[in-house]
C-alpha cells in the first residue's frame, strides 16, 4: 500500500512537470515574437551600414602619388588623410629617394600630386640658380630640367603641347593615362595613349624622357 502511495506521487510529480513544459515549451508564442522582433530590427541596421558605406564613397578624395615611389598611381583616401598615409599606400618610398622637402605631416587635398624626389635630383635642383623643389601642395608638378626634354611623367598640359604634334587633347589623354594607370616606365609607353601611335611617337620620342 505504501509503495502505491509512492508511485501516486511520482505519477503527479511527472504530470506537473509536463505541465510547465506545455506553458513554457519550444512552441511558446513569446518566443516567436521576440524572435521576429529581433530580425525584423536586424534590417534598418544593415540598411544604416550601406548608407554610411555611401557616404564614406561620397568623402572620398583622389592623390597622385608618383616619382620615387615603390607603386605610383592615384589613390582614393578620405578627406584629413595625411602625406605620410599616401605615401605608404604606394608602398612607401625607394632607397634613392630623398623626403627631407616634403611635409609628411600635411594632409591632402582633391586632386594632389606628390612627387616624391631622388637625392640625385634634389642635389641638381640646388645647384640650380633659385631653384627649389616644389612642395607637395595640390596641382601638377613640371619636372622638365636643362636637358630641354620633356619627364611626361610629370608634365602638365602646357608644357606636353610643346612636344610635336601633340594639341590640347593628346595632352589631356596623355595625363588621363597616368592618373589612371600610373607613372610611365618607358618613353615608349607613351604609346598606349588614345591618338598616340608610332608615327606620332617618332616625332617625340628625342623630346620625352621619364624619370
């Protein structure tokens, strides 16, 4: 009789178990709720994320990082980015080169060019009667030295249409080029210019030099 008495108990102690379960179990309507909440505030999020991945693409400025550099090109920095930052997205500057005139420190602005000098050319540049090398501030920056030739790597539009046959369309492709696909290596890739081909390359090619 006592044994029976037990086991009663226990059979009611599994039933008030279950019952709980029932209440509170997987299927519970509150929990689906708070789960469609949850995914239904992860959508402004990710919505908020492209946006401010828009306005960070609308911030952005471009530099032209060039001479000696290890990878010369245009880079896309946001705006306070400073000269030093540039420069080590081109991978940083070569054994030869020479940063004393530079201000690392500045930052940089839509549409710059920074030519980063070799100690050889600094060294001419001062032994040049006034001559000075031209900060990294914004615009194009004239290389063109006593030799008479033309560094079309450096050369901006009205210094290249004094090469022959070249008008102020070619030199405009000419550094439309460059921006895109970086400093030349060679004289000879100037020919992979639109409207620059090897009869025009002939007349040019004792008036261009890169460096």
């Amino acid at each position: 009789m006592i044994t029976n008495i037990h086991g009663f108990k226990s059979a009611l102690c599994v039933l008030g178990i279950l019952s709980v379960l029932s209440v509170t179990g997987c299927g519970a309507s509150e929990n689906d709720t708070s789960f469609e909440l949850a995914t239904i505030t992860d959508i402004p999020e990710e919505a908020d994320t492209e946006n401010k991945e828009k306005a960070d693409e609308k911030d952005r400025i471009y530099v032209y990082v060039c001479g000696h550099v290890n990878k010369a090109g245009v880079y896309a920095v946001s705006e306070n980015t400073r000269v030093y930052e540039v420069i080590n997205l081109a991978q940083g500057v070569r054994d030869d080169a020479d940063i004393s005139m530079l201000n690392q420190a500045e930052k940089v602005a839509d549409g710059q060019q920074i030519y980063v000098p070799s100690v050889q050319e600094m060294q001419e540049m001062q032994e040049i009667p006034g001559g000075g090398f031209p900060a990294a501030g914004s615009g194009p920056v004239s290389m063109a030295k006593d030799d008479g030739l033309v560094n079309i790597n450096q050369a901006d539009e009205s210094e290249l249409q004094k090469l022959t046959g070249i008008g102020a369309s070619r030199a405009q492709a000419i550094i439309d080029y460059r921006n895109e696909n970086g400093a030349f290596e060679r004289i000879e890739d100037i020919m992979n210019v639109s409207g620059i081909k090897e009869g025009m390359f002939s007349k040019i090619k004792d008036q261009i030099k890169v460096r």
